[in-house]
C-alpha cells in the first residue's frame, strides 16, 4: 500500500460545528435569532440529492461551491433570513473553504506522512479544498477532486481515476472515511479500506451505520489509524 487518501466533510473536518460557530456571529453582527445547528444540518442533507440532479442531467456539472450556492439560497428563503449582502452570502457559503479539522486530525497526519502519500479524495472543488488545508495546517501532499473527474462520489469514475492519477493499482489505495457507504463503494473499485467514525459528526450518534467487519482497518481516530499503519 502506498497511498491514503481521505474522505473530507465529517471524516476530516467538522462541518456541522464549524458552521454553527460561525453563524452564531451572524446571529449578533446581523441581528438574527437562527438556529443554525438545523441550518447546517439541512444544508448537509441537500448535499446527497443536489449531487443526484446532477448525475441524472437535471443540472449541469457543477463544483461543489456552485451546488451550495444553489442549497444556500433556498435555505435563506425557508429559514427567512432577510439583510444579507451579496458578499455576506458569498461569505456564508465559503464557510466550506473554512471547516475546522478534528483535534486528532494533523497529528495523525502528520505521522501518517512519514510512510503514505496523502491525498484528499473528496466531493470539494480544488480551490475548497487547497484553501481548507491552508487555513487548517492539514499536510496533505496533494489534493485529489471529485472535480477532476466530473464525477461525484460514489461513482467509481472517482475511486478509480484517483488509483490512476496516482500510477497505482487500486489495491495499492486506501480510502480513510467516516462513511461507510464511501468505503462500501470504493472497496468494490478494489481500493483497501479503513473506517474512522466521527460520532460527532451529526452531533451525536454515527449517522449512516458503523463497521460491519468488512473493512481492512477500523480505527478510533488518526492517531490510532498511524498507530495501526506503523
């Protein structure tokens, strides 16, 4: 094995919180009473089914950063938020270039540097993504996007196009992710798998199922997972 590369919204950096946090700034700068734990928790879910559109040719290719805009501007009409700018939107919804890593998450890297490529392998735009590791510290050593490929995860244009990008076999691949449909679809492209819950991901319990036993590392955080990789 030569190459990890990670899963990014919820594995390696902590969507919901990030955004909660900033929009209680809105509530006092702009004066609004939002709750914006729903906010972003509805924004993540029209994640799935905006990228669906796109798949089926609803909508055009689009970076991820044009499909939030989309999300964003019907979530200010149903949670009624009135007052923004333009720029106080566009601000908004590059909160995603501004996510907040997981505490455990550069040191784990940092160590897992030492032996593994790193890469992101992520539904982000490259731009999302580069400005995230910078503001972030996160020592990737290069980021790899759904954007490349014109294909969103799970499709396996994705999981398949990093193995080539990289001149590897998939086998030589491993994919670190909190959800174990990501790992179920890149395990059938023939890349290794390790899962690392995020219990907090969605405030509390994991959300979309946990280890079945099928994949090759089951890890508590980085930290463990550079320990397990040694």
């Amino acid at each position: 094995m030569k190459v990890l590369t990670f899963d990014v919204f919820g594995t390696v950096v902590d969507w919901r919180g990030t955004i909660i946090e900033e929009g209680a700034v809105l509530n006092r700068t702009k004066g609004l009473q939002v709750d914006w734990n729903k906010f972003a928790l509805q924004w993540r879910a029209g994640y799935g089914p905006i990228m669906d559109r796109v798949r089926k040719g609803a909508l055009p290719w689009m970076k991820l950063d044009d499909l939030h805009r989309l999300l964003l501007d019907d979530l200010l009409r149903e949670f009624r938020i009135a007052g923004l700018t333009e720029d106080d939107k566009r601000h908004l919804n590059f909160v995603w270039h501004r996510l907040k890593p997981w505490e455990d998450v550069v040191p784990g890297l940092t160590r897992l540097r030492r032996k593994y490529i790193l890469s992101t392998l992520s539904n982000g735009n490259v731009s999302l993504l580069v400005d995230m590791a910078k503001r972030a510290g996160l020592p990737w050593d290069l980021i790899l996007s759904a954007e490349l490929f014109h294909h969103f995860k799970t499709d396996p244009e994705v999981y398949l196009g990093a193995a080539k990008m990289l001149d590897c076999e998939p086998s030589e691949v491993m994919l670190v992710a909190a959800h174990p449909p990501d790992l179920k679809a890149a395990q059938a492209c023939g890349l290794r798998t390790a899962f690392v819950p995020r219990p907090m991901e969605y405030g509390g319990e994991q959300k979309a199922g946990g280890a079945d036993g099928s994949f090759d590392i089951v890890a508590r955080d980085f930290v463990d997972l550079a320990a397990q990789l040694k």
